[in-house]
C-alpha cells in the first residue's frame, strides 16, 4: 500500500479501512426498506415515463460518478454524481 493508496476489505459483515493514517472498521447493515421502496419508485417512474414517451428530467444511475480520496478522512473514499447535459452544435440550434 503507498500512502496516497487505501486499503479496503470487505468480508460478509464487516469493511475494513486501512490508510497510511491508520484503521476504521464499519459494520455492514441492510439496506433501510424505506430507501431500497423509494429507489423501486423512482426507477418504476422513469421507465413508465419512458415507455409513454416523456422526456426523462434525471436518471442518476446513468450519470457519471467521480471518486476521490483523503487519506485524513475517517474512510477515505468520497464519490458524487455529476450531472451531463448533451447540446447541439451552433450550427444546429436554430433547427
């Protein structure tokens, strides 16, 4: 491991965490009923949107994710969503 690089090992109940500034270990958990209901929701409303033909205003399982890392923070692998948008070309927008 070089110090900028940390170590995670996941095993059935537990993630371990292993920076050059030390250890964290987390207890795995299920999932919250109340998240994994709302996630069924919001999927099921973008795919009825899409087979009625309405335009889709998000749909974060295709945006793209960026990871970053701070050996300092108690787990050290952060990750955010980023949203994308597609324009036309100049030569396009007055079509």
């Amino acid at each position: 491991m070089t110090s900028s690089s940390p170590f995670i090992q996941v095993s059935n109940d537990r993630v371990e965490v292993t920076t050059a500034s030390g250890g964290t270990s987390y207890t795995v958990c299920d999932m919250p009923q109340e998240f994994f209901s709302w996630q069924l929701r919001s999927r099921s409303a973008v795919f009825e949107g899409i087979a009625d033909g309405k335009p889709i205003a998000d749909f974060h399982a295709h945006l793209p994710v960026v990871a970053t890392s701070n050996d300092e923070l108690s787990f050290p692998i952060h990750t955010a969503t980023k949203a994308t948008r597609l324009l036309p070309l100049d030569e396009h927008l007055e079509e």
